[in-house]
C-alpha cells in the first residue's frame, strides 16, 4: 500500500485502544468505544483485544487458552458507531513537498483500522472544491485494504473552502457519531459555520490541526516570489526578522482562535506536527487530546 505500509507491532498496539465517544450513538452493531450505554446482545459478530476496564464476563476463554491472550466477544446488538474522516486535499497540504498530506493519510488509514478491527463503521471523504471523492461506510476487518486503497489514491491540488465544504459532508454523514477532520485549516472563508453544521448533524467533532515546521518557523530572509499553491496567485515580498515576528504572532493568534472556539463548542481540538511520530500522536497524543483510550 506504498505510504500506507503499518508495522505489525504498531497494528497490534493500536488495537488495544478505543475511540472515546462522548454522546450517544446510533446504528446497528456493538463495538469498541467506550459509552455509557450498554446494549443487550445476542448474536455473534467477531473479536477484538481486551482493553483494560472491560466486562470480564465478555472474555473468550477458550481463545485465551488456545493463543494466551485475551479477546472480547462482540456481538450484534441495536447501536453502532459511525467514524466519518474527512481529509483535507487541497494543495496547501502538499506545500513545498511537506509531509502534512502523508501525515493526513496515515493518520487516516490507522484510525480507520482501529475503527474497522472492532467493527465500528467508517467512511472517508476528500475535502476539496474540485472533487467529491468518498468512500461509503465500511465495517469489519475485510474492508481494511478497501479503506487503505481509497487513501493511497488520494492526491492534492486545488482550493479547499472549509465551510463548504463541511457542509456538503452532510450528504455522506446520515447518522450521528465521530467526524474526524484532518487539515491545515487554511480556508480563506473560516471554519466555524462548517464545524457548527457537523453538530448540528449530531457529530463529536474531532479537529487534527496538521501543520509543516516550516509553517511554525519559517527559516527565510530576503527578496522572494510567493506563490499561491492553491490559486496560483503570486506576490513580491522582502522577507526581513521584523516581517517574520509579526508572521508568528499571526499564526499563534490563528491557532488560538481555532481552539478557542472548538473548546467553546466542546469539541475536540489538537495541532500536529507534520514531522512528528506516528506512534507518539495515536498512542500517546490522542490519548491527552480525549480522542482515543
């Protein structure tokens, strides 16, 4: 699957974690996630890890005496999870060959697995004005390479207006759950009324600000030719120490700003280095962030 290769180790830790879900749910199969509801079950469906907390009483014990380790039946019950990611494709995330766009897919291609492994349902959406690329809902452990398959086949290029672009998503999103976005959030429109919408849709929203080093310290000085990666629009500017200061201050100001308002709407926020470790955000970050457990 190319940039969508996991190790097996890194497979297996993920799939002692779950997606912590703080409203109720909707759907058709029992999974993973952590809820404070408890459904009645009564047929079969499949296995997964035991994570510390769980019911005992749902431990296979003939698996565990067969392989020494332990599982947890899961069986078909009323409620489900739906995961929607929605990943950001316009050309800023491919910005001077950064790594924001693979880190995106990654990010992406594992939390689908973890959703798909403890047969919770995903779907993935390309945030872009030019495409309505989607993949429909999925479940189970045999959609994993359809799931990796879409992402690898992703590409940038083009404007991304985030408002619009979320709020197209409710054409895909048709029941409440966990909407996963993954972007710079560079949207000359704002962000605001698209992340509204997808509460108003009956998501938990779950913001994975992704941004280059390059972007957080920009390491230039002297006479340049910006161009737009998204418009194409080109502009002279003399880069000096002054120029850069007011840059950063503008940019922590625009990050403020996003977790600001995602915390006033309760929903989940998280910056991401594109140069960071995958393993450290999924296992350790996420886990700070309230996204995963």
């Amino acid at each position: 699957m190319g940039d969508l290769i996991f190790e097996k180790d890194f497979l297996n830790k993920l799939e002692s974690m779950a997606f912590l879900l703080k409203k109720a749910r909707a759907g058709r199969y029992s999974g993973l996630h952590r809820s404070t509801r408890k459904g009645q079950s009564v047929e079969f469906a499949d296995y997964r890890s035991y994570v510390a907390g769980d019911d005992f009483r749902q431990v296979d014990w003939h698996a565990y005496a067969r392989l020494d380790r332990l599982f947890i039946k899961l069986f078909m019950e009323e409620n489900d999870l739906m995961i929607h990611l929605l990943v950001d494709t316009s050309g800023s995330m491919a910005w001077e060959g950064s790594l924001k766009f693979l880190l995106a897919k990654q990010l992406a291609g594992a939390l689908g697995y973890l959703a798909l492994v403890n047969m919770e349902q995903v779907g993935v959406l390309a945030l872009n004005q030019g495409t309505n690329r989607f993949l429909p809902l999925q479940r189970g452990r045999n959609a994993i390479s359809r799931l990796w398959g879409f992402l690898q086949q992703l590409e940038t290029g083009g404007e991304t207006d985030l408002n619009m672009c979320l709020r197209q998503s409710g054409k895909f999103i048709k029941g409440p759950g966990i909407t996963i976005i993954l972007s710079d959030m560079l949207s000359p429109s704002g962000y605001q009324e698209g992340l509204k919408y997808l509460q108003y849709l009956g998501q938990q929203v779950v913001v994975l600000h992704i941004l280059a080093p390059e972007e957080r310290d920009p390491q230039l000085l002297g006479n340049f030719r910006l161009v737009d990666c998204e418009t194409g629009l080109e502009k002279e500017v003399s880069i000096t120490p002054i120029l850069l200061k007011n840059y950063k201050e503008h940019l922590e100001k625009f990050l403020s700003s996003i977790k600001q308002f995602c915390l006033s709407r309760e929903m989940n926020y998280h910056t991401v280095s594109s140069d960071e470790n995958l393993e450290d955000i999924l296992l350790r970050s996420l886990r700070g962030a309230e996204v995963l457990v």
